[in-house]
C-alpha cells in the first residue's frame, strides 16, 4: 500500500506566504511522498530477493528515514498553519503544560523562535516526552537524525531555505515571525492532549 500526498492547497493565500512559495513547497513534499513509495517498493523487491548483504539494500535503508520522515515532517508542519490568526487558549492543556515547563508562554516562545532563527537548515519541534509528561523545544538538524525516541511533534516549524529564501530572502527572523502569525494552535493543543 502506497502513501498518499495529503492536499494543502487550502493553504494558498496564507499571510505572509507567496502562491509560488507554497507551491513549490508542496511539489518538494510530493517529491517526499513518492520517494518514500519508491524505497518501500524498491526494499521490499530486495528483500524477496534476498538481497539483505547486498551494500545497496544498506543504503537503501538508511536513505529511508530521510524521505520518510521528510514526508510526515512537512505534513505535521503544513497541518499546523492557518489563515485564520489566533492565540494560544490560555485555557488549554498545551498552555498549561508550556507553563510548568518553561514557566511562561514568553519563556518558551523565545526558546522556540531563538532555535529557529539559528545559523543552519532543519527543523524547529516542540516535542512532548509521554514516558515523563514533559515538553521539549529541539532542533533537528537532518530529517532522519535529532529526534527525541518516543516523543510526539506537537509543533513544527520548517527551517530548510525553501520553508522562506524565495518571500523571505536571508531573513529567517521575519520568516518565524510571520510563522507565529499562522500557527494553528487548536491543532497543537489536539495534538497534544491526544498524545496523553
């Protein structure tokens, strides 16, 4: 069974994102998607062979997580964005939980956009720890390398060139910043308390 690419073009319009920026965003998504199909396939024919010693297959396997993760990367992150602004529900439970663990809203928002405004191309998560019920603001780096076993994405931000240079050119400041005018915060919070 193969993945499908998810649609978000409901996106388009999006403030502070071009027509053109978004749509190549998706294509190099879709490229995701159908590279992931391809590896399985390509894996599993390998596998019928029996082709597990053979250095390909190897390749082939570590190349996996990177397109795969790549795939479900952009689809968390294109799920967290809205045309509609809004503010964190100072009522819900992310906000609660962001509180104990950074102490303030401020605290964890400058935790979070100093991380994505780094020298560097990856992606900005705020993951959720279950095992320990804590958050998390992490950088990763590569696609397929940097995330915390176990935990689950419940915001992320891309910060791959593409994710801002064609709108943004060289400022990845006012990329987060307009990033944080877009943020879906009910998805986050559902994200989280469906993680609980």
């Amino acid at each position: 069974m193969n993945y499908q690419a998810k649609k978000f073009e409901y996106l388009i319009d999006l403030e502070g994102f071009s027509e053109q920026l978004l749509n190549n965003h998706f294509t190099l998504y879709q490229g995701y998607v159908a590279n992931t199909n391809k590896l399985n396939d390509t894996l599993v024919n390998m596998e019928k062979e029996g082709k597990f010693n053979n250095p390909e297959y190897a390749e082939l396997n570590r190349r996996f997580g990177w397109e795969f993760n790549g795939m479900r990367l952009h689809e968390y992150y294109f799920g967290n964005l809205t045309k509609k602004r809004q503010e964190i529900n100072k009522n819900s439970k992310l906000f609660s939980a962001i509180l104990q663990e950074f102490e303030s809203y401020e605290m964890w928002e400058k935790d979070f956009k100093s991380m994505g405004t780094m020298r560097g191309i990856g992606w900005v998560i705020l993951y959720r720890d279950k095992e320990a019920d804590r958050l998390f603001n992490v950088w990763v780096n590569e696609h397929d390398a940097g995330h915390l076993s176990g935990a689950e994405p419940i915001l992320v931000m891309d910060v791959f060139e593409h994710a801002f240079m064609l709108d943004y050119g060289l400022k990845k400041v006012d990329y987060v910043e307009s990033f944080f005018k877009i943020i879906d915060w009910e998805v986050a919070n559902a994200r989280y308390t469906q993680s609980k």
